[in-house]
C-alpha cells in the first residue's frame, strides 16, 4: 500500500471485516458451489502460482473454504496473470486484467 494513494488504488476498507468472512464461510459450506469467483485466491494457491506468503485475512479466509469444500472451477483476477492449473482436483483459472473466460 506504501506505493498506492488511498481512495484511489487502495482503501481501507479492501478486505471483509473477520465477520463478514465468517458469514461468507458459512455460506460457502451451505452452498457447495461448482464454481466460485474471487477477487483473490485460497493462500496456499497464492503460495503454489505465484510464490507469495503474505497471509491476509482475504486469502485465509479462502483457504479455509477450499479446504471445506473443493469447487470444480476457481476464477479469480487479484495477481493480474493469466494461469490456468488443476490443483487439488479444482481448475483454477487466474484473469490477466481485462482478460475474459467463458464457463
């Protein structure tokens, strides 16, 4: 953030609350999807594809969904790269900016 101006490319507010996360988690494991969208991915993919280990409460969070339930297809854009990689039996698909998919 020490190379972003704040309102413009960063806010304070980026990530959920740790209670919006919980709610987003819980509904997670209701649902199950085949497919999930995210800004970011799971941490241990951030880890795998781009060799970061940064934990936020964002890529944990997404962790810990990944581990309760494994989706067929995982689309997310945060690392602004274009990567497609089966990883624990899931396709995760990572959008160039600007980059679209068809599902």
């Amino acid at each position: 953030k020490v190379y972003r101006t704040e309102g413009v490319d960063w806010f304070k507010i980026e990530e959920l609350s740790y209670p919006e996360m919980q709610r987003a988690i819980d509904v997670y494991a209701t649902v199950r999807p085949e497919i999930m969208l995210s800004h970011d991915c799971p941490f241990s993919i951030t880890q795998k594809l781009f060799n970061i280990n940064d934990q936020t409460l964002t890529n944990m969070g997404l962790q810990y969904m990944l581990e309760i339930h494994k989706p067929k297809i995982w689309v997310f854009g945060h690392h602004h790269r274009s990567i497609k990689e089966d990883i624990f039996n899931t396709r995760f698909i990572c959008l160039n900016e600007l980059e679209t998919i068809l599902l």
